[in-house]
C-alpha cells in the first residue's frame, strides 16, 4: 500500500530491534508506556524524527533546538539536558549496530497521569522519553517518480488556537488532511492557511519554482521545518533565488515544478497537485537534491570530526 513520501520496504531487522524506553532498551515487543500516559491519554508531548548516516543523526544540534524550544513552550520538563539525551540516541543505534538507512523516531510526553484528565498538574511522575530507531529507507520511486497532491479543506490554523510551530503528539489536524488526500487518491494533502494562501502539506514541506524561482510558503502557518530551512540554505549558498511569501493556487497550478521536504526522504518531486501536471521532478528540483545530500555530507563529517 502506497504511503507517498513515507513510503518504504519492510525491513525484517525491525522485528528484532531494541527501544530506548525511559533509560532502558527494550525489545521491540516488549517496549510500552502506561495508559495513563501524558501521551497516550492526551497528545501531550513534542517529538524529532532524525536521519542516521554514518552511524550519525543528520543535523542533531537543530532538532534538538526544536526539541527543547517546543517542551519549554508547554511547560514539559524533559528531565535530561542535551549531552544525556544525545548520549541515549547513540546507545540506542550502537545497542542495533546501526549506521546507514536508519530513521530514529524520538519521543518526550509529560508522564504518567494520577488519572486520565488534562491538568498537567496530575501528572505523577517524570516525563516519559522513548527512542525508536528503525532500519527505513525512502524507495527509490519515490523520489525518481514523485507523488501527487491534493488540496484539502482542512485548514492549518491560526497560532492562538494550536501553534503551528509545535511539533506536538496531538496531530489530529494533519491526521484528517491526510486522509481526505488518500480518499481522493493523492499521497499527500496539501494545506492552506487561514487566508486562502498555501501553507503546507500534512507531513512535508511544500515548494514549487516558478522562472528559475524557489518559493515556499511564509513560513506562518508551518513547523519550522528543519529540511526546510535546509533547502532554504542550499538555495543561498548555490545563487539560486528563494523567497518565503504568500502565493495561492493559480500560483502552484502554474508551476514549472514542485517539490516537498521531510526529514525521512528528503526531497521529493511533486507530480500532479488536484489533477494539474506539474510534471516531476525538473532541474531545479535535482539540483536542489544533490546540494541537499552534500549538506547531509558535511553535517556528517564535522560530527565525525568532533567524535573523534
């Protein structure tokens, strides 16, 4: 069954593979939480998906930052400082021998609850930070063919209702956008903010170019996408003309190309959107590609460097 962006072989290595669960690793069918869980109960928590090189995680500092920015902004205490949590993150790929083709899945919720209700104030214990590495690699399709889009009714909205910014447990929002998309028969839903404008899609970040120009959306509306804001940086670093700004669906309906982003497959070429042809994946799309793979590269090798 297609999964789009997120799309990949199953790997039998992850039936086997060993969890980081609150300071212990444990097998795969052995690793759960409480019901009474801040997160299983509520939504409550912030989480990181990363990508592992080289034994490595693709731009850790920046996660992390997210990471740290978005339990402070609810009020949630991790309980463990940066060197501890990336220490966890390195116990968990060396106790799964894992190097390459790995996405890590790293979750914090506020805890174990005295009873199921909302008050963070009946949380009883400390927060609960689980670790899931799994052997996952994008298709190859995926980013050769690229997936198509559809714009859904369902709004991203606006910062005093849920702050787009968090990346929290509680994605209900793009869970319905999602499945609007695949009932129409597109990988992805494409979202648009408040005003009519295109923000985002349901688990990327959407771009198209337009005369040698990358635009993405004003960045409102959005997560502060870390892949983003990569592809954001090999457009400045190559001369290539990128702009953060409101554009609407005439505007996307007349690309040249377009394109998403995520952490797991990077970027990805965007076919169709509602039935227009875009066309795949274009010139400016595979340059941005390979800019984006050498950034990994350099990311990789100056942590190799400062590991020693």
């Amino acid at each position: 069954m297609s999964h789009g962006v997120h799309d990949h072989l199953d790997d039998p290595r992850n039936d086997e593979v060993l969890i980081w669960v609150n300071g212990e690793l444990r097998r795969r069918h052995e690793a759960v939480v409480s019901v009474f869980d801040s997160g299983f109960v509520l939504g409550d928590g912030v989480w990181e998906g990363l990508r592992v090189q080289r034994g490595h995680p693709a731009f850790l500092d920046a996660h992390l930052d997210r990471l740290y920015e978005g339990a402070k902004a609810i009020a949630l205490d991790i309980g463990m400082d940066r060197a501890a949590l990336t220490g966890a993150i390195y116990q968990t790929l060396r106790a799964n021998q894992m190097t390459d083709g790995v996405h890590v899945r790293l979750m914090v919720t506020r805890g174990v609850k005295r009873t199921p209700y909302q008050d963070p104030r009946v949380t009883a214990g400390p927060a609960t930070v689980v670790i899931i590495a799994e052997h996952k690699t994008p298709t190859p399709e995926t980013s050769q063919r690229g997936i198509r889009l559809f714009t859904v009714h369902v709004r991203r909205g606006y910062p005093d209702v849920l702050d787009p910014k968090l990346n929290a447990h509680s994605k209900l929002n793009d869970i319905t956008a999602c499945i609007q998309a695949y009932t129409a028969g597109a990988d992805e839903a494409l979202m648009l903010d408040p005003h009519g404008f295109v923000a985002t899609c349901n688990s990327t970040h959407f771009f198209i170019v337009r005369r040698g120009e990358v635009w993405t959306s004003s960045g409102q509306y959005c997560l502060g996408g870390i892949t983003r804001g990569n592809v954001l940086r090999v457009c400045a670093e190559g001369g290539i003309p990128a702009y953060q700004k409101s554009f609407s669906l005439t505007d996307v309906y007349g690309a040249d190309e377009a394109f998403v982003t995520g952490t797991f497959a990077g970027i990805v070429p965007v076919r169709d959107v509602d039935g227009r042809a875009i066309g795949g994946p274009g010139p400016v799309t595979e340059r941005l590609q390979r800019g984006y793979a050498a950034l990994v590269d350099r990311d990789i090798t100056t942590r190799e460097e400062a590991t020693g």
